[in-house]
C-alpha cells in the first residue's frame, strides 16, 4: 500500500507527535511496509482454522464465593491516618 508524507504527517499531527522531516520520510516507508505486509496476511486462507478464544485449556479458575466474618471497625480503621467515632476522616470535596 502506497502512503503519501502528507498521510503521514496527518496521522502524527492526529497523535500529537512532533515529527522531523526525516522521521516523517523513514516512517511513511516503515508504515508502508507494515501495511503491506498486513495486506498479504489477508490473503492466507484461514477457512479451515477453527477459532481460538483462548490459547490455553483454562476453565473457570474463579474460587467460589464464601461467605466469611469482616474485619471489626476498630482493625478497619487502625492504620487510617485520619479516624474519628469509628470512621475514616478525610478532607470534604464539596463546598457548601
């Protein structure tokens, strides 16, 4: 596939980049390459490839949901750097 430095250029200005002349001429070349080589990739037959979601033979590896006692609200709140009657203080974030 054929890309032109005006391409080029548009797609680094689309990226925020700051190119130089040079970087834009290597990169309109390097972005061609790619493109025809991906061009080539959609030329492979690939009708007799059966699908593959998952490259490894995992199945559900979830542990099951158990119910189990909580923390009391005196270790919850024992590192906080701020507490006050049991709960976290922290600085409000809404004006009134």
């Amino acid at each position: 596939m054929h890309l032109t430095t005006d391409e080029v250029r548009h797609v680094a200005e689309l990226a925020k980049l700051r190119l130089t002349e040079a970087e834009i001429t290597q990169y309109t070349q390097q972005l061609a390459a790619i493109l025809d080589y991906a061009e080539l990739l959609q030329q492979v037959d690939t009708s007799h490839v059966l699908p593959t979601p998952y490259v490894l033979p995992l199945a559900n590896v979830m542990r099951d949901d158990v119910s189990e006692p909580s923390l009391s609200n005196a270790v919850a709140v024992a590192n906080a750097p701020d507490k006050a009657n049991g709960f976290f203080r922290v600085r409000a974030v809404f004006e009134e």
